[in-house]
C-alpha cells in the first residue's frame, strides 16, 4: 500500500481536481502522471489492477473514487474519509 510521501501526493490530487480551474487540472493531471502514478505501479498494481484483489482498482481516477469492498478509496477534499490515505 502507498505510504509516506505517497499517500501525501494521493491527498494533493484528490484535492486538487475538486473544484480546481482547467489550468490547475492540467498541471494536477501531470503531477499524478509523473508522481503518483509510478508509486501505485510500483507498489499497488500488480493486485489492485486487473485482478481488483478485495474489489478495488488503483488504475484510473474513476475507479478510485469508486474504491472497493470496502468503500472509495479516495474522497476528493476529505482524506479523513479517503482509505488509501
């Protein structure tokens, strides 16, 4: 599971795309693609992609406001509720 600096940059984006203007969207959308897209592929996917181990996917922004079994995994603005955080 993402830890430390990782789940840090997981509550950027989720707060980031709430509300945001276009341009800070686009520079979020670039943050989680240079930043935190290779701590999930490093740590996360190889169970929480195709094989959705307890239901959740950790592949697109989508499926992580979707979350799993368990509930969303992100919920933009409020990383108390958030699980991955």
């Amino acid at each position: 599971m993402v830890m430390g600096a990782g789940a840090l940059t997981l509550q950027i984006v989720a707060e980031a795309f709430q509300g945001a203007p276009q341009a800070a969207q686009s520079q979020s959308v670039d943050f989680f693609e240079a930043k935190v897209r290779p701590v999930l592929a490093a740590n996360c996917y190889d169970c929480h992609a195709e094989e959705q181990m307890g239901g959740l996917r950790l592949d697109s922004r989508e499926v992580l406001l979707k979350g799993g079994r368990s509930g969303p995994a992100l919920v933009p603005g409020d990383p108390d509720k958030s699980l991955l955080i």
